[in-house]
C-alpha cells in the first residue's frame, strides 16, 4: 500500500520526517543542527545546550520518562548529565 503524500509545507510545530538516535557529546552539537526537538526514548536524565545558549550554559532535566520531549529547539544533547537515550526529530 503507498503512502498518501503528506503536504511538504514544514514549521515548528508540523511532523518530524526524519529521526535517528544520537550519541550525546559535550563538544559537539548534533548533526544538522539545531533539530526540531529530541525525545528520551528511555526514562533518566538529559541535559541539553538550546540553539541560542552559550556552548556553557546546558539544562538539565533530571528524572524524566520515557517520551519527554525538552522545550527548546536543541542544538547539542551532553553526555554529562544525560542517562537517557534520545532521538531526534527533524524535518
């Protein structure tokens, strides 16, 4: 069965159509960033660096499930302070 083709218009707040699982790195933003958002696939810690943050000026976020989604377009996930494992989510 194919697929219905969605409408290409993208924005903030449309569907990502790419994801991968990123390795979290304290010195290096994520490929392509910033992305539209990172979701923790597993429940534990994250700490991020927002696209408009100083490399640092991370935030953490500390005892999150499974499914939490941080609320700044992100443009590196630190490996200090991160316990989850997190995807992207990108246009």
């Amino acid at each position: 069965m194919a697929l219905k083709e969605r409408s290409s218009v993208k924005s903030r707040s449309s569907f990502g159509t790419l994801g991968r699982v990123i390795t979290p790195n304290n010195s290096t933003d994520v490929a392509d960033a910033p992305v539209k958002c990172v979701v923790c696939l597993t429940s534990g810690n994250i700490a991020v660096i927002p696209t408009n943050n100083a490399d640092g000026s991370p935030i953490a976020f500390v005892g999150v499930s499974a499914g939490f989604i941080p609320p700044f377009e992100v443009r590196r996930v630190m490996a200090t302070g991160t316990t989850a494992t997190v995807a992207t989510v990108e246009d």
